[in-house]
C-alpha cells in the first residue's frame, strides 16, 4: 500500500499559525490550536504544509494526526477523526458544514466554543479508544 500524501513534518505549528495572513483566521488558528492542547495534552506538529495534528494513529491507510485542524482561506476546517455522524451535539454547534471527517466552519465566533470543545473531546477520547497506544 503506497504512503498517504499528507506526512508529519518537521516544520513549526506556531510558526505556520503565526504565519496566517488574514487575523481573524489567525485568532481563531490560535484559539484552537490552545483548545486542543488543552484537551489532548499533545503539542501540535504538522502534518503536509497545512495541517496542524495532535497525537497520532496508525489506520488502514497509513499514520495520520488523531485530531487536527487547518486555517486555509474560505474556512477554519477541524479534522475530526472519528466523525460525529449522529451526534446530537452538532444540532447546538451553531452555523458549520461537514465532510466526511472535516467540520468546516467560516469563523469561531459563528459557534458555540462550549459545544465544540465537547466535539473535539469526544472524538479525541473515541480514537484513544479506538487506536490505543
């Protein structure tokens, strides 16, 4: 099975957020990336050019970050590895689109922070489990 594109690098986490152009999304990079610290216990590292991961799993297709998110230009995208299909949480989240493992959001102050840091805890402790160390 080939490797999957997107590899964990050595490159800065902090140096990538601070490195965003548009303010509002670096605030919102920032604040998230303090949230998922705070929750995984994990210091950020990146994975590909874009991606800022926390912790890591070994899947069927290759390592990848157990959680993550990316500031790119239209939206604020959290990788939720483990989905939310079904979670009743995402009805009181506030305004976001979804992907297949991506929560796609325009801007934080658009959610409800209490909400979303219950999502990001809930699919971080759903992979734990799913992927012990």
């Amino acid at each position: 099975m080939p490797e999957p594109k997107t590899q964990r690098t050595k490159a800065s986490a902090a140096g990538f957020i601070a490195a965003v152009e548009d303010e509002t999304r670096r605030n919102d990079a920032n604040a998230v990336d303090k949230m998922m610290r705070e929750i995984t216990g994990e210091k950020p590292a990146m994975w590909g050019p874009t991606i800022v991961g926390y912790g890591e799993y070994d899947g069927a297709t290759g390592k990848w970050p157990r959680l993550g998110f990316s500031p790119r230009k239209a939206n604020l995208v959290l990788y939720l590895m483990d989905g939310y299909e079904g979670e009743p949480l995402m009805k009181k989240l506030g305004k976001h689109k979804t992907g297949r493992s991506c929560l796609y959001i325009n801007k934080l102050a658009d959610v409800d922070e209490n909400v979303l840091r219950q999502l990001i805890a809930k699919s971080w402790k759903r992979m734990a489990v799913k992927y012990p160390d």
